[in-house]
C-alpha cells in the first residue's frame, strides 16, 4: 500500500516553532507529490510541544515534539 516511515530525532531544535513545523509539513508533501487536504496543529503550554498531522489524500504525515528533550517524533505514510 505504500512506505511507512518512522523517525526519532534527538538533538532537534526549533521543534517548539508552530509555524516553522506547519511550513516544513507543508514542504514535505509537496516534495512527496502528495495531496494535502487538511493540517491541523496543536502547540501546548507550558513546554511548548507540538502535535498535528498533515491530512494527505494518499495518507499522512505526523509530529510530536518534546523541546525540553530536544526529541522530535515522526511519521509519514
């Protein structure tokens, strides 16, 4: 049906940037010629982690981050 990626990055910075994530998910699904249909993105307080999900035709592509780690989680299928 298709590739399953996962990714673990530690050492990661700027994984606590809404915007710069929701411009990198957006990159990522054109440079996969993907489809979006829908980002949602969710920045939580006080840590600043992010969660959200680019909604693709095709499938998916996710985050969660853990700035306070420097751990960022992916996933794109």
């Amino acid at each position: 049906a298709g590739t399953h990626l996962i990714l673990d990055l530690w050492g990661a910075s700027h994984i606590d940037n809404l915007q710069l994530i929701e411009t990198a998910l957006h990159q990522a699904v054109e440079v996969a010629g993907a489809t979006l249909l829908h980002t949602h993105l969710h920045h939580f307080t006080p840590n600043g982690g992010v969660s959200g999900v680019a909604v693709l035709a095709e499938s998916h592509i996710s985050i969660h981050t853990w700035p306070e780690r420097g751990y960022a989680a992916l996933d794109r299928f």
